[in-house]
C-alpha cells in the first residue's frame, strides 16, 4: 500500500516569534507527494497560523481532560482553537521527565480524537533497553498500551524513536530501524488490522539531511519525527527533499 510520506519537525522549548520566518520556507518545501507538518511552543501556534495559512501547525503535548483545574495544562480544544491541527503525545522526553504512562498516553491521544485532531503517538526504547535485547518487547508493549480507542490511520501516526538516538548524533543501522518498523506494523495488525497497512510509522532520532535519504526510504518507514534539525529551513528541507 502506497502511504503518502509525512515530515514533521518539533521545536520542542525552542524558538519565538523572530523564528518564525523559518516557517514560510519549510511550508514552501512540501509538495503533493510530501506532508510536511511543524509542532511548535504553545506561545507559538496562533502566530505560526497566521504567518503561513492552511499550512499544519500542531502542538507538543494536550492534557488528557476537556477542562478543570490543571493549572498550566492545555486541553484539545484549547490548541485548536489557537490554530493547531495536530498533537505530538507520548515523545520520550515527556515519558522520562513528566512520568507519563502508556495510560496517560492513550488518553491524550483519545482526546485528540475527540477534537478532531491528529496525533503522532511516540514509542521507542532505551539504550540500556536494546542491549538487553529488548527493544522490540518494549516498542510493542508500548504500542499495545498507548494505542487509543478508534486507531485509524487518517489521524494516527505512530513515531519510533530510539531514545539513545535522540539528540545524540547515534542512529541506528538502516536495518535496525526497518526491522523495529516492521515489527510496529506487524503489532499493529495485531490490534487493529487492516488498518495497519494504512497507517504511517515515522522514524525519529537524530535524523539530518546526511542519513535521511538511506533511513527515510528503509522498509515500514513512511516519514520522520524531525528535532532539532526542523529549527531552521537549511537544515529541514534537505531533510523534506530527501523524503
């Protein structure tokens, strides 16, 4: 099944209204056969929108709940509003550094869902993980616990992305990360089916327009988590270009 390729950069805590510019370029980069998509700073969203109109501009993180007292949380309806389009939930760095459950995971996801929004749910083991040779038990264990109720692929994207590789410069080989794509839509099919071969798993960690070419044309693999790299359009696009 052809699955159309999508390229999705997170700012992560990075950026402000001067780097926006960067976006008119990258937003220019995409093409029929290319989604290109940014998640930006919340501060960020409506001004993101505004500069480059019917472009996808989405957010970091959503709170799993409509409404209530979480102070410093924002909910789906709240990102939408401001103009976004889509949602990363489950990225590792929140995973280690917020605590957050496969439960809570899937609830954000299901909440997005229920705005009408997009998700890209992240996945992906530690480099203690994988020497133990346990990748793969822990990215489908992953998968099984976080996937939300109604998983389609017309608003699910699954990202992997090795911990170990995140900001490091290490990736792994073309063939580790074909392999741990494959075994992502064997799961899926597992779960949910047919649907599976519809669905878009993107790679993530440490991807530049050196190795984008080689990882994002590997087996299973239909589009990249971009960081850092999809802070500036010379360092994104080479990156959408190679897609």
């Amino acid at each position: 099944m052809t699955r159309r390729k999508l390229v999705a950069g997170n700012w992560k805590m990075n950026g402000d209204r001067a780097a926006l510019g960067e976006l008119v370029a990258i937003a220019a980069a995409g093409t029929g056969t290319i989604e290109v998509a940014v998640a930006v700073p919340a501060t960020l969203i409506a001004p993101a929108v505004a500069l480059v109109p019917g472009f996808a501009i989405g957010g970091e993180d959503v709170h799993p709940a409509d409404t209530g007292p979480h102070t410093g949380c924002l909910s789906a309806a709240m990102l939408k509003e401001a103009g976004a389009g889509f949602c990363i939930v489950g990225h590792s760095e929140r995973r280690a550094d917020c605590h957050e459950t496969d439960a809570e995971v899937k609830a954000k996801a299901e909440a997005l869902h229920r705005h009408a929004m997009r998700a890209i749910l992240c996945v992906g083991e530690t480099l203690a993980e994988r020497d133990a040779g346990r990748a793969e038990a822990v990215v489908t264990a992953q998968i099984a616990g976080s996937l939300p109720g109604g998983a389609a692929a017309d608003w699910l994207s699954i990202a992997y992305e090795p911990v170990w590789a995140i900001g490091t410069g290490r990736t792994p080989t073309v063939d580790d990360v074909a392999a741990m794509h494959g075994a992502i839509r064997a799961k899926l099919r597992a779960l949910i089916g047919a649907e599976a071969d519809a669905m878009r798993i993107l790679y993530g960690g440490s991807v530049t327009a050196e190795n984008a070419a080689a990882l994002l044309h590997a087996g299973d693999v239909d589009g990249a988590l971009v960081g850092g790299a999809s802070l500036t359009a010379a360092k994104f696009v080479p990156i959408i270009e190679a897609a």
